[in-house]
C-alpha cells in the first residue's frame, strides 16, 4: 500500500502491516508482534529554513539515551540510526527532509525480531518525497 503523508512525503507498506486507527500520526503494526512503526511529519514555519536531516536524527537519538555519532547521513540527504535503547528497546530511525519540512520514521520492538526488523527497514527505506505528479493530485 501507498499512504501519503502530508503534502510533501509518501511510504509503501506491504498487507500484513496495518493502519492503528486514532493516532494523530501514522502508526503501522502487525497481528500478534510488539513493534510498531511510527511516521511523524513537521514543517519549519520560516519557509527559508534548510532542515538538516542529520542533525534531527542526532537529536532523536540522543533523546533516547544513544550516542549521536550512530546516526548516518543517507544518499538523497536523509539519515538513519539504529541502535538498543537504555530500557532495552530496539530502534531503527530513518529522516527524510526536503526545504523546511521533514519526515521522522522510527521502528520499535521490546525485542530483537529479525524479520520484523527487516521488513521495517524496507518500509522506512521506502520512505520519500512526494513526486511532482503525486502532488498535483488529492489524497
């Protein structure tokens, strides 16, 4: 599935992951697994501010207790990090920033799950801009 999130992001899920109903942001979760996907997008209200993906996912990171030299700037400017939590949750961060907005994409499980982990990473890898012709047409 496609889901366009906001005017300037759009992400591709497979069927086994499903929409939780009532977030204000764009939660996926799977039947019987403890993980989650979240997706949050933010806008900069000066229209001239450059977003600096590295520096959001450095930010993020360092909330939850990990080092920010874990996070890895990405071709196309984005970034990503994964690292284990203080409390032991697993994390995997992917930031995709385009002029004064910026997509935040995190996965989390209470535990090690390699196919759960493998199948988010495609997910957030799958995280991008909005094409041109996508813009130009409603959600």
């Amino acid at each position: 599935m496609r889901k366009f999130l906001g005017e300037s992001f759009a992400i591709t899920y497979p069927p086994d992951w499903r929409e939780d109903a009532g977030e204000e942001d764009l939660t996926l979760v799977r039947e019987g697994v403890p993980a989650a996907i979240t997706i949050s997008t933010y806008r900069h209200s000066d229209r001239n501010f450059q977003v600096d993906a590295l520096r959001q996912c450095e930010l993020f990171v360092t909330q939850k207790g990990a080092s920010p030299k874990i996070a890895t700037q990405t071709r196309g400017g984005g970034a990503e990090a994964s690292f284990t939590d203080q409390a032991g949750c697993h994390w995997i961060v992917r930031i995709v920033a385009t002029k004064n907005w910026f997509a935040l994409a995190t996965y989390n499980s209470d535990r090690k799950d390699e196919v759960g982990e493998s199948q988010a990473r495609e997910i957030l890898a799958s995280l991008q801009h909005r094409t041109p012709h996508e813009r130009s047409h409603r959600d």
